[in-house]
C-alpha cells in the first residue's frame, strides 16, 4: 500500500517539475535580488537590513502564488484528464492520492524554497536565512494544502486561486479587520448589525491560520529566538494542515466519477 | 494565412473623422494632465495611525515602517524635482514621522530624517517643530535617540540662534541616569553652553560638583572639565 502512495506520488511530482519550474524561481529570485538592491540606493541607514527584509517578502508572496499555481493546476489536469476515473479503476484508494498529493506539496516546497537558503544567506547571514527558509517552506507547505483543497472543492482553476488567496490574505489582515470591526461597533454605539458582522468575523478566524503560521520578517531587523518562533510555527501549521488534509478527505471521498 | 485588409479610403469618413477627433483628445488630455502633474505641488497625506500600518503590515511591521519612512523621504522629489522644504506641511511631517515611530518603536529612521533632512529648512518655525519633535522622541527612548537630540542642541544653537532652548535640549542629555551609555562630551554640551550664556557661576558650581563627586573617572574628560573651570573663572574674574 505504501509503495503504490509513493509511486503515486512520484507520479504527481514529475507531472510539476515538468513546468520548467526551476528557470521560474531563477527568474522570481534574479527580479526580486534588482528590486531590493534598488532599496538599498534609497535607503539611508538600515539600507541591508531593508533590503534583505524587502528580498525575503518578495520571494515568499511570489513563491506562495507560484506553489498555489502549481498545486491547482497540476490538479485541474487530473479532473480535465479524467486522471481520477483512471486511477479509481486500479487498486487504489482515495486517501492515497492525498496522501500522495501532501507528499508532492511538500516536495514541491522544499524544491521552491531550496534557492532561499543561498539567497538569504548572502544578504542577511546564515542564521537568519536557515529560520527564513524553514519558516517559509511551514508557509508554503500551508498554502498549498490551502490550494489542494480548493481545486479539489471548486475543479476550476481561477476559483481555487482566488479563494485560497482569499483565505490567505484573510488570515494576514485578520487584526486590520478584526481593529476596523471593533470600531465600527463602537462608532455605532454598539448597533445590531455591527456586532453581528463583527461576531461572524469572529466566527471565521477559528477557520484560519493564526498569523504565528506564517514566516515573522521581523527577524531582519534584531536578534529573535529562531527556536521558539519555528517550534510555535510548526504547531499551528501542523494542526491546521492536519485540518485541512481532513476536509480534503471528506470533500474527495464524497466525489462521485463515472468510472 | 494572411487577411487581405480593404483600403483606408473604404472605411466611413464619419468613423475616421471620429476617430482623429478622439485622438486628438486624448493627447491633449494627456499632455495637460503631464503639465498640471509637474507644477503643482502634491502635498503630504494625512496619515492613518499606527495600529492600522500594523494590521496593512501583514506581520511585516518593521519592513513596513521602512517603506514607509522611505516614502515619506522621497515625498520632497516630485517629477523629478526637489521640492523646497518650507512648501512642506511640517505639523503634517511631524504626525507621519509619528506613525512611523510608532509603528517600529527601535528604528532610528525617523528621527534621524528629522535631525538630518528636514532640518535643513531655512523657516524658524518648522524647524522649531523638527526640535521639538526630537526632543520628544528622545525622552521616550534616551539610550536610542541620544545622538539625535545631540545634534538637535547643535542645531539650536547654530542653525536657530536660541541658546535657551539649546541648553534645555543638552540639560536633558546630562540629567540621564548613568545607565544611559553616551559619551561624556554629550553630557557635557550644557557647560559649554552655559558659557555662551555667560553663565559662568553655574557652570563652575556643575563642573566643581562633577569634579568633587568622582562621578567622572575618564582621566581626558577630567582634564577637559578642569580647563573649562579654569576658563570659566578667569571669565569671571575679567
């Protein structure tokens, strides 16, 4: 049973690394390495630290979105291909393909985030781009589990991207709409509507990452506990892709194919 | 395969003449819009407060009051002309440059902009403004900000020619705790401005107390207090 998950997997994982995937991340890190190189002409003190800071940013929203990319399209391919029917006509459950597909994101985002660590290393120092990389393959590996179950709930493209970004975004200004909120109930005097949409939005954020689940670039800037801010990251990510390898499941196991 | 195209004369003259109307329109407009943008002056924003920068930070909060203190430095360069600090609201600067501070309570960006650039303004009172804003920032962090308001004491005496408020501003520096690390010399401005003052009685009586109390131990800072008393008492007996 384990050798078929993993040829499976190896399977899916080819299907991915034949999008030209690494010229991609050279070109998303040679844009972003001239991008913040131009921060440090402007900047008047703090001029490494900013652009270091300003290099890791760039490449962790450019690589989350590539991942989310590659994860839905690779997917979309399998129900367009009619690749589940195929499947389901040999002796192979439906739990091994997720499985298969979280070992494929994870190898996905270690090939993504690999070229981080030299990166990293050369404008910001070893330590810090060692916490970097972890700490953005947690994120990535995060999000595209996001992806996963999105292609798998919506089958199309555009949606999934668009929702998971949703979520994603959702979970990082999560305190900007908690504050915003908070002060339209209080400018209300506490009005019915505004408390309602306030408890609704309440109600959400029990749904999506905490911010501790994602890479702190705050580490640029002084000298942080690398240990205890990953340790805190893995728990949060490791809860919430159990989470979400959970709704994969249940979302795939109902999926009727006319096999 | 390539399309045969008909030629420009078969197209409806209305539907040409259209066409190079709109044309001409829309460069007109373009160029007006180009003329308008370079000789007006785009004033400062009024800036959102701190916490809202925090939550648009997306956990990049440090990264992000960079940004912005470097947008904010950039404001004076509009199309490719430097704009004269006196056109600058600087009650508006100040609030930014208090946004910023708040948002990354460790940098030195903003006050530094404060102490080097815009205090390059000619105006009295916007430069009034930048000190007193210094001033302020450095009673909320001494230790970080003490350079600044050094330079700030320099600049009121200079740039401002308001000795009292200069040696207010160095007063401050040498009435921190000894657990403020700063060099003696900037604990030390207050004397030599209490001589500028011709205050000479008081600044023997510090200088006596300092050297009395042994709270100076460095042996090059004793010697330069020993000659200011020295200086200070012929002054007095002149």
């Amino acid at each position: 049973m384990m050798g078929q998950t993993i040829s499976l997997f190896r399977f899916l994982l080819l299907g991915v690394i034949n999008l030209r995937l690494f010229a991609l991340v050279s070109i998303l890190v040679i844009v972003a390495g001239l991008l913040s190189s131009f921060i440090t002409e402007l900047a008047i003190v703090n001029s490494d630290e900013i652009a270091a800071a300003l290099l890791a940013d760039m490449l962790r929203y450019s690589l989350v979105f590539l991942a989310l990319l590659l994860v839905t399209t690779s997917v979309a391919q399998d129900f367009e291909f009619k690749q589940f029917e195929r499947l389901l006509t040999m002796p192979i459950s439906r739990w091994q393909y997720i499985a298969a597909q979280f070992l494929a994101i994870a190898s996905i985002s270690s090939i993504l985030v690999l070229p981080v660590l030299p990166v990293i290393s050369l404008t910001a120092g070893f330590d810090i781009a060692i916490y970097w990389t972890l700490a953005l393959w947690l994120e990535v590996l995060l999000v595209g589990m996001l992806g996963l179950v999105a292609i798998l709930a919506l089958e199309k493209i555009p949606q999934a991207v668009f929702f998971s970004l949703a979520v994603y975004l959702l979970a990082k200004l999560s305190g900007l709409i908690s504050q915003m909120l908070v002060e339209s109930v209080k400018l209300s005097d506490g009005a019915a509507t505004n408390r309602f949409a306030d408890m609704v939005f309440n109600g959400i954020l029990n749904l999506i990452p905490r911010l501790e689940a994602f890479a702190q670039n705050d580490v640029f800037f002084g000298s942080q506990n690398f240990a205890a801010m990953l340790m805190a990251q893995l728990g949060t990510v490791t809860l919430y892709t159990l989470f979400l390898l959970a709704v994969a499941l249940i979302d795939f196991y109902r999926k009727e194919f006319n096999i | 395969m390539k399309r045969c195209a008909r030629p420009l004369l078969q197209v409806p003259w209305l539907l040409l003449a259209g066409f190079f109307l709109l044309l001409l329109i829309q460069i007109a407009f373009h160029q007006s819009a180009i003329t308008q943008k370079s000789i007006s002056y785009r004033p400062l924003s009024i800036p959102f407060d701190a916490s809202i920068y925090r939550g648009l930070a997306m956990g990049s909060e440090q990264l992000f009051s960079y940004l912005l203190a470097i947008r904010l430095q950039l404001h004076d360069n509009q199309a490719g002309r430097h704009i004269r600090y006196s056109q600058i609201d600087y009650e508006l600067l100040v609030r930014w440059l208090d946004q910023i501070q708040a948002l990354n309570p460790a940098s030195e960006y903003p006050i530094m902009l404060a102490s080097r650039v815009y205090s390059q303004t000619m105006d009295k009172a916007r430069l009034r403004i930048i000190l007193d804003y210094i001033d302020r920032i450095f009673m909320a962090n001494p230790q970080l900000h003490w350079r600044h308001l050094a330079e700030a004491t320099v600049i009121a005496k200079h740039r401002l020619g308001d000795l009292a408020l200069a040696l207010q501003m160095a007063q401050k520096l040498s009435n921190q705790p000894a657990s403020i690390k700063m060099p003696a010399w900037a604990r030390d401005i207050h004397l030599i401005l209490l001589g500028d003052l011709n205050e000479y009685e008081t600044a023997i009586a510090i200088i006596g107390g300092l050297l009395k109390s042994d709270a100076v131990s460095d042996p090059d800072e004793k010697l330069f207090l020993q000659e200011k008393l020295l200086y200070f008492q012929q002054k007095l007996s002149e």
